[in-house]
C-alpha cells in the first residue's frame, strides 16, 4: 500500500466524497479473520445510485479527539467504528490528527440499507484525499474493508465481486469491478418495511451464526459454485439465471442465520409477503426477482421495463411503508464539501 502522503499535501486538510450502498447477490456472511474482516465467502454485488452517503473529512493538527456528525446528529457507537476507520488511514499518512466529519445518508440508516458500506467506503475515499494519501481505488477497497466489510465493494460501481482470499494478511482479499452498470441497467425497487434500526447488526450476527449455526460449513462449501454462476449469469446478461442464484444465496444465507442460537430473525410479516409478491410477477414473465440483507426491507431487482409494474405490486403489500427506486450507479467519488450540509 502507498502509506505516504504526497509531498503536495498542505493547506486544508479536508475533502468530501460520495459513495452508494451496494447490494449483495452472492452473500457475504461469516469471517475468517475478525480482527483484519476477512470473509469465509467470496461474496459479488450491484452498487447503487439514487441512495447516496455523502462525508466531509477534516483533519485538524494539534486536535485530539474525532468530531463526528451523523445526519446532524452525534452517535457513540458510530463514532467509535468511524474513529477506528480513521486510524487506519492516520497510520498509514503518520499522523495523529483528530477529524471533524459530518456524514449524511439520504435513506434510513442501519435497518438493512447497507449505510456501513456506503458510509466507510465514502469515508475511506474522502479520508484518504484529505490526508494527501495516493491510494489506488483497490487500496482504497482494502482499507474500507477492515471498517466494514461490504464497504470494500461499495468502492466501486456497477456489478462488483470480492474475494475471500486465502492469504492470512488478506491481500489477496479484494474487490474488483466485474461489469460496469451501464452494460447491463437493472433496476432495484425497495420496499421499506421498518425503520428502526435492527437489533443485531450484521458483525454480531455472523459471530452468532459461525459459533453456533450447524449449517456453517455447507454455506462455506456451496459458495464458490454460487459465484461462478453469478459470474457467468452477469456476463452473459441471463436474467433468469441470475434471479435463481440471487434468491438462492440470500434463501441461504437466512436459513443458515436463522439456525444460529439464539436464531436470527431478519424479516418481519411484509417482508415475507413481499417475497412472495416478487415471486408471483416472476410466474407471470416479469423479469424480477427478490433480495433480502440483515435488515426486513426487500430489494427487488428488475429489467428496466418491469419497474413500475414492481413498484406498484411492492406499494400494495400491507405493511409496505415506501418504496424506493434506483438504477445501478458509480462507485466512491470526490464531491464538493457544501453537498454534505445541502
Ligand atoms: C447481509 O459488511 O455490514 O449485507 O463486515 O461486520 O461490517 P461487517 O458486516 P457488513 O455485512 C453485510 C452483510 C450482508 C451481506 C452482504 O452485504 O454481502
């Protein structure tokens, strides 16, 4: 990693930066190395565009604390993930300046959205600029995997695939963009199903689920066949093929969370209903099928043409407070400082 900060870094200490959430299709649960985050799983991604965190990094010399500001509001827990971020990038530049960051999220934050991957990623990619640090977008990914781990992917846009690697220090644990958003358009439309925030976030959950879920080792087992075929499905523009594994991976993923001790129960009566919704317009020939994090919201991924036609089946579910739209979109990318605060 290029850990120097260029020798043109002076003035402000400061930059903002814009990353999306992303959204697993291959799933990504479980560590093989806790304190590094390292995955057991490989795990492949859609980045987003409409939902957006957007962060302003100051580093002040001479100051001792982080200052931090989530969606104008101070957050303990939070802030300690963020300070441990931010020590990351202060090791690499050889400073111990404190940062003032104020962090925004234009969707709820924390219920299964993905804000950790698009709040480190953003904070990584503004952080970084700031220190004068010239890293690589895949240096970049690696440092916004160890915040959190599905930030690594929101570094980049479109379809994105991070390996688990076999390296214990896990440089060969990286994500790299596979196909750019614009070869191939889906849509995603969210149904909204609670915005409170969930009660086991997903670093507790996978710790839970490895300790005690039986299931464990045939989700390890199984996974480097799902990428291949999620590989090969994105490649090839298969939608049907691709809606096959997707709802396999995330059906999987859930048994496998829900056989932990005590289980984990994601989902509440909507999200149930609307999976089922999902897989009714399937059975009509509607190009959609259904993805669900650890949170009780659905994500449903469709062809362009299908998306009001899934927005308006979502709307109809009882329960379904909102539903959002998106296309795929970019990955982290500098913004100026006053879209923070607008
Ligand atoms: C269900 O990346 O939030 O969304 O690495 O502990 O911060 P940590 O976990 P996080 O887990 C995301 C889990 C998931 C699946 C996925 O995004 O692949």
């Amino acid at each position: 990693m290029t850990c120097e900060p260029r020798t043109d870094a002076s003035g402000e200490l400061r930059a903002a930066s814009q990353a999306q959430p992303n959204i697993a299709l291959i799933k990504y649960w479980g560590k093989r190395d806790a304190a590094l985050n390292l995955p057991v799983v490989g795990s492949l991604s859609i980045t987003l565009d409409s939902l957006w965190t957007r962060t302003d990094v100051r580093f002040v010399p001479g100051q001792k604390q982080d200052q931090v500001s989530l969606n104008g509001r101070s957050d303990e827990a939070e802030a300690k993930r963020i300070t441990k971020c931010l020590d990351l990038l202060r090791a690499c530049a050889g400073v111990d300046y404190g940062a003032e960051v104020a962090s925004r999220n234009n969707f709820p934050t924390a219920a299964g959205l993905a804000s950790s991957a698009s709040g480190f990623a953003a904070l990584v990619h503004a952080g970084a600029r700031a220190l004068g640090l010239d890293l690589s977008l895949e240096e970049q990914s690696v440092l916004a995997r160890r915040c959190s781990g599905s930030a690594a992917r929101s570094i980049f846009g479109g379809y994105v695939e991070w390996a688990h690697g076999k390296l214990a220090d896990g440089a060969d644990s990286v994500a790299r963009p596979l196909l750019d958003s614009e070869a191939w358009p889906l849509r995603v439309a969210v149904a909204i199903t609670s915005t409170a925030a969930k009660q086991v976030g997903s670093t507790e959950g996978m710790r839970r689920t490895a300790e005690t879920s039986p299931y464990q080792s045939a989700w390890i087992d199984t996974q480097e066949a799902d990428l291949s075929v999620a590989r090969n499905a994105i490649l090839a523009r298969d939608f049907d093929a691709l809606a096959q594994i997707s709802e396999y991976s995330c059906l999987k993923m859930h048994a496998l969370a829900l056989a932990a001790q005590p289980g984990l129960l994601y989902w509440n009566g909507a999200t149930v209903e609307c999976m089922h919704r999902v897989r009714a317009l399937r059975q009509q020939g509607v190009p959609v099928f259904f993805t669900v994090d650890a949170g009780p919201q659905v994500k449903a991924v469709c062809a362009p043409s299908a998306i009001e036609q899934v927005k308006a089946a979502l709307r109809d579910v009882p329960g379904v407070l909102e539903v959002l739209d998106t296309g795929l979109g970019e990955g982290a990318r500098a913004i100026a400082a006053d879209l923070v605060e607008a």
